[in-house]
C-alpha cells in the first residue's frame, strides 16, 4: 500500500496501489526477443526501430553500420571506422567513444566490436567487459584469434 501525504494539512492517507499494465505490443515483442537472445537463440534486432533523432550525423552513420554487423559476427574498432571514412588511431578511439553513448546496447549491437588483434576492448554497459564477453559467447565468437563463427556450425 502507498502512503501519501496531504498538502493542505500534513495528514495521512492511503492511496490503492498502482496497477501493473501490460506493455505496448511492441515491447512485449521486444522482450520476447531479448530471451531468446539470452537463451542462445539467433535473433536479429536489425527490424527494431530505434528514434535516434537526437544523436549528431557521426553516431547516426555509425549505429547504422553497428546493425549491420549480424549475430555471431565481429568487426574491430579499426575496421568499423575506415568503413566510416576515418583513419589511423584516431578514427578508432572516435568510434569506441561514439559505441560508449549507444542508448540501446544489445540492439544496436556494438559488444560485436573489438580492439586490434580480436582483444575484447571495453564495454561501457552493465557489467562492463564481463557483459560483452558473455555477449559474444552467446553468439559463438571465441576471442582466441580464430575466425568468428555461428553456433551450430
């Protein structure tokens, strides 16, 4: 039960408590997804609209080409920003920093980015680079130099 308070003379009162409502259809769709996601399953988030009207030209261009990159599948940071027209080391911190302010991680899906040399590289979601390892292994990436592979195969 809630408690509020009065205003007008400080007294106290019950209000019901909040009622859960089902979700949007969208959302739940959503959430479906994410547990098959979780579960091992191949999931595509590519379909997912995303309002990123308020991110600047640079992020736009480059969550687009994150959503590209398809489940199982890694790109490095450095590969991610020549695709982008940018060079040298530079272009790739630009990009790791532009991935660190993704507002939907998972569905724009830049845990499928690594350092140089397929190194993890950083993680700026919940659980940091232990989030984005486990990220990978659900998709079937091995971090051990060999080349990306789907489950299954």
């Amino acid at each position: 039960m809630r408690v509020a308070w009065s205003p007008c003379n400080c007294r106290r009162r019950t209000a019901p408590p909040p009622s859960a409502a089902s979700p949007p259809a969208w959302i739940a769709a959503l959430e479906a997804d994410i547990g098959k996601y979780l579960a091992g399953e191949k999931v595509d988030f590519s379909a997912i609209a995303v309002d990123l009207g308020s991110v600047d030209d640079f992020r736009q261009k480059l969550y687009a080409a994150l959503r590209g990159i398809g489940f199982g599948r890694t790109v490095t940071y450095g590969e991610l920003a020549k695709q982008l027209g940018l060079t040298g080391w530079e272009g790739a911190r630009d990009v790791g920093e532009a991935m660190g302010r993704n507002p939907v991680p998972v569905v724009i899906p830049c845990h499928r980015v690594l350092a140089a040399g397929n190194k993890l590289g950083g993680f700026s979601a919940y659980g940091g680079t232990s989030t984005k390892q486990k990220l990978l292994a659900l998709e079937g990436v091995r971090l051990d130099n060999a080349p990306p592979r789907l489950p299954g195969l």
